[in-house]
C-alpha cells in the first residue's frame, strides 16, 4: 500500500511539473535537412540551455563553400524553400549582426562546407528559445542557402537560393 501512494504521489508531482511548463516548448528538438531533390543532407538537433538553443549540425551531400544557416519562420519546406518564409524575428528587428537595428533571432554564422561536402558543427544561438514563438500554429524550419550571409542586407543577408531545408520537430 504505502508503495502505491508513494507511486502516486510521484505521479502527481511530475503532473504539476508538466502543467508548469507551457505547452509548446520543449527541451528538445531537431530536424531532418533534406535538398531540392528531396535528398538527406543531414540534420540539426536542437537543445535547451541556460543561456539559449545549442544546435548540432551533422551535414553532407552540400556543395562546398561558404552557406547562410538561418533558422526560418515556418515550418514548410517545399523546393525551393520559399514556403520557410522569413527569418524567425518575434523580437520584431532587422537583418544581421551587422545591423544597428539586428538582429533576428534566427540570424546565425555562415557554415563553411569542405570539399568532402560533410560538415559537423556546433552553434549557440542565445537568442533562440525552444518555446511558444517557435512552435507557433505553423512552426519554423531550419535553412541552408546557397551563398553566405553578408550579415547587414535586410531581410535576408543576401545570401541567394535556399538549398536545404528542415521543419524543426519536437
Ligand atoms: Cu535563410
Ligand atoms: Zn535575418
């Protein structure tokens, strides 16, 4: 009996704990980067910390070179991409760390591709929250663009094409 009631007892403070935390956040997600053509390239997962979103990039089947990395502002990834929308920016600002006006929060360092075409890389986005804002009614994905981001143009750092795309899932 007191097993039971012990058992219960736990149960009901993992409830209270859930219901403390809003519904759509999470402490973990990720999402399968696919190309044009429908093939993988990889994928990113995606981490809570204390200090904003870790994100882990294993990527490859990518053309080599310098790649804008953005975290985009819906969850639709149909070639070409254009269905990802704009840069996820709840805060309401401009393009670009190099903007005085900058910066979205999906707004990241450009990735660097080696002539192998595979990459694996580690980025903290201090901005980013693995909450409500992201996983809004239609979600938000996760861009490669062709060419890199010059970190100033509005709304999109020039950085060309999309060439990948992942909706991010918890
Ligand atoms: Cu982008
Ligand atoms: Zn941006």
């Amino acid at each position: 009996m007191k097993s039971i009631v012990t058992t219960l007892v736990s149960a009901g403070v993992a409830l209270a704990i859930a219901a403390f935390q809003p519904a759509a956040a999470t402490d973990r997600a990720r999402a399968a980067m696919k190309n044009a053509k429908g093939e993988s390239v990889g994928e990113v997962s995606l981490r809570r910390t204390h200090h904003g979103t870790l994100l882990h990039a294993r990527l490859s089947n990518l053309p080599a070179g310098a790649h804008a990395f953005h975290v985009h502002a819906i969850g639709k990834c149909t070639p070409p991409f254009k269905s990802a929308g704009g840069h996820f920016n709840p805060g309401g600002k401009k393009h670009g760390f190099d903007s005085s006006e900058g910066m979205h929060a999906g707004d990241m360092p450009n990735i660097h591709v080696p002539a192998s075409g595979s990459l694996e890389i580690e980025i903290l986005n201090t901005l980013l929250e693995l909450g409500p804002a992201l996983f809004d009614g239609d979600g938000a994905a996760i861009v490669i663009h062709a060419g890199p981001d010059d970190y100033r143009t509005d709304p999109a750092g020039a950085a060309g094409a999309r060439i990948a795309c992942g909706v991010i899932r918890k």
